[in-house]
C-alpha cells in the first residue's frame, strides 16, 4: 500500500466520524428543543378537573404520558387532561382522537368532555376509560 492510499483511508475515516458527530449533534439539538417545549407547555398548563369549565376551539394539542394538553383558540394557556378515552372510538384515546379545529366543551361540576366535529358529538370521560371498556 502506498502512502497516498493510506492517507485518503485515513481522510476517509475522518470524514465518516466527522458526519456520525454531526448527526449526534444534531439528534442531541433536536431532543433539546423537544424537551423544551413539553416543559413549557407542561408549565404553562392548568389541569382540568370538576369544577372547570371549557368552550372553545381547538388552536393546539401535545401529548405527554397519557396528558393532553389543548390550547383554546384566543387563550394564552393550555388546559391540561387526564387519561381520557373512549373505546367505542377509533383512535380511542382523547389525545389522538381531537384535531385541531374541532370544538371543545366541558360544562361546570362535570366529568364528561364533549367533542364536535363536523355537528357530530363525541363523549370522553376525563381521567377513565369506562365507556365500553375493553378490560
């Protein structure tokens, strides 16, 4: 082997683990911006319970262990729910059944959450699964 092959192997090498660095780089900025916006969406969140009352249409949605979290067109903070779903669905779970653009209620002293989409109701039940339980 001459010492122009061994120096392009060798350059070859370098630019290899030049680009497996960058890629993790990269991996690593993209995680961090990700981490980021959970944390800001977790912290800018009020948890709906019992007494709260929702109405409006859907702006935003992120998801994060089995919590929604939904920002109403208009307000400035998320509203956060529990495990919410409702097997005779598909997709059964609150979280990735609610698009943006569709219509949100929750009346005061209520564990029901009501869903419109194109003038068609669908019920949740906040923080259970009872509905048609498949357990």
């Amino acid at each position: 082997m001459t010492q122009k092959e061994c120096d392009k192997g060798q350059k070859r090498k370098l630019d290899e683990s030049i680009m497996i660095y960058l890629g993790l780089f990269f991996v690593i900025i993209l995680m961090s911006i990700l981490v980021f916006k959970t944390i800001t969406v977790y912290n800018n969140s009020e948890l709906v319970n019992l007494d709260t009352e929702l109405n409006g249409l859907v702006e935003k949605k992120s998801e994060y262990k089995g919590q929604i979290f939904i920002l109403l067109s208009g307000k400035d903070k998320y509203w956060s729910i529990d495990h919410s779903r409702n097997h005779a669905y598909a997709p059964s779970f609150l979280g990735a059944f609610i698009k943006k653009g569709d219509t949100i209620l929750k009346n005061s002293n209520s564990d029901t959450i009501i869903v419109s989409r194109n003038n068609t109701e669908y019920l949740f039940l906040i923080g259970d699964k009872l509905f048609n339980s498949e357990e």
